[in-house]
C-alpha cells in the first residue's frame, strides 16, 4: 500500500492505494493534466470526463471485437 497526497483547490487530501493502482493514478494525472500537482476541481473534471470517454471507445471497440468473432465463430 502507498499512500498519495493530491492538493484540490488548495486542501490536502491523502488517499491510500494499492502500489500498482498508485502508480497507474500518478500516471494517469501526470498524462491528463500535463504533471501539475495542485488541481482545481474544474481540472478533475477535465481528467473524469476523458477517462470516461476513454473508457466508452474502449468498450465500443471490445464490443466490436466480441461481435466479430462471434460472427467469425458462428456462435
């Protein structure tokens, strides 16, 4: 476990992650948010929102490859 410190609209919050988690997190934010390290909340919900589209073109695209071999199986 690991814990990780994030500065929203000047408050301190300590959150703890499980190591690979935290680590993806950092690299998540430091990617969304071009490495700042105090956010305002209108920067989380940039982050949020891209997550989230990201997550909808990912399950599109699971989607599509389920549906073809589905197809390709005759299933």
């Amino acid at each position: 476990m690991r814990e990780i410190t994030l500065t929203i609209s000047k408050k301190d919050y300590t959150v703890r992650l499980d190591d690979d988690f935290a680590e993806a997190l950092e690299r998540d934010i430091s990617n969304l948010l071009g490495g700042k390290t105090n956010f305002e909340v209108k920067d989380l919900l940039f982050a949020f929102m891209k997550k989230c589209q990201d997550q909808y073109e990912n399950d599109k695209r699971m989607n599509n490859m389920v549906n073809h071999l589905s197809k390709t199986l005759n299933v």
